[in-house]
C-alpha cells in the first residue's frame, strides 16, 4: 500500500518517468571501453560473461566498430527481420561484424566477431536511483520538474486522482520546456526501400 512507499521511492518513480518520456543529455553516455571476443556472438549489456561493460542502460543510440583497416557503424535491425534473413548464424563464417540486434538486456552481432574489436557505444542511461536525501540527481536543472513529477508520483500512490489531473498537465507543461531547453534534437526521419524476397546479401 501508500504507506510502505518512502520520499526517495517517489523520487525514483518520478526519475524514471522522466526518462521513460526523453534521453536529456546529461543521460546520453558515449563509452569505448566495449569490445568483442573472438567467436562470441551474443554481450550482455551491463552484467554477465563477455558483458560490454555498460552503467544503467536504456537503449542502444549507435555502435562503432573502430579497426586500423575498416572502422564502420554497425546497422541495427530488427529481431524479426534478423532471425528472417539469418535463421543460423553459425552457417556464415565468422568476421567483422555488420549488423547488430538487442534481444533483452544482450546484444547479439554478425557477423560473428572473429577477433577482438573495439567498439564505441553511445546509448541513454537510466538515472542513478536516490537513496537518501543527500543523494545528487543525475538530472542538470531540472529541479522544478522534478519536484513536480514526484508530486505527481505521491498523488498517484494516494490515488488521489483530482490532483493528479492538476500535476500531470504541470508535469507535462513543465517536461516540453525542459526538452524545448536542448535546442537542436538528434533526429532526422529515415525511409528505407521496398523490397521483395528474404536473400540475404552480406557485404564485408
């Protein structure tokens, strides 16, 4: 019930709410201590065996894969178009990778990688959860917001939904002035062409 949930639960559920919406910049992370391993196809993204290494993902923005002879940014598909056009990546040989997907909390490559390579990754995290009230907000300058949101979060625990109505249009209000406040958004539309067929045709 409302009475077991404590100040920072309501500052958490207010931080990730925030983060559900839009990745501000103070939560996008460009990490290059990734890398592969030699016939591994398949890297947790935070914990695990071959793990890459990352602090609190959200989603995966882009991959460099960053070699003397042929650096290239790997092209993410779909887990349905991947396992469509490459029921078993076993068959191929393995090489330097092309194209990713993420499948849960992993990613999964092909090729398979047949050595080590370095990868640079730009991806948005999830903010660091408070635990106390000296703890910091990963947020810059958006302290409004967030006592709004975790304002929101309480009248949502106390079902009190006549102040919700109240605090969700300031938090939305409040959420587009913060997103307004980035200035130029790293967004452009792109279309990809019809196609007929389920070849695959690998380029190295």
């Amino acid at each position: 019930g409302s009475s077991d949930v404590c100040s920072s639960d309501l500052l958490n559920w207010a931080q990730k709410r925030i983060a559900r919406v839009y990745n501000f910049q103070e939560l996008s992370k460009l990490y290059t201590g990734a890398s592969t391993v030699a016939d591994v196809k398949i890297y947790p993204l935070a914990t695990g065996t071959n793990n890459l290494g990352l602090t609190r993902p959200k989603d995966i923005n882009s991959i460099r894969l960053i070699d003397a002879s042929n650096s290239r940014t790997l092209i993410r598909w779909s887990q349905r178009k991947f396992d469509r056009k490459i029921p078993r990546p076993e068959n191929y040989s393995t090489g330097r990778p092309r194209v990713y997907i993420r499948w849960g909390n992993n990613l999964e490559f092909f090729r398979i990688p047949n050595a080590v390579y370095t990868l640079w990754i730009r991806y948005p995290q999830w903010p660091t959860p408070l635990n106390s009230g000296s703890d910091t907000t990963d947020f810059e300058n958006k302290d409004q917001l967030l006592v709004t949101t975790g304002i929101l979060e309480t009248y949502l625990a106390l079902e009190a939904y006549t102040d919700v109505q109240v605090y969700m249009a300031l938090f939305v209000g409040q959420l587009h002035d913060a997103i307004k406040a980035e200035g130029d958004v790293d967004w452009e539309p792109e279309g990809e062409p019809f196609g007929g067929g389920d070849g695959y045709t690998y380029s190295s």
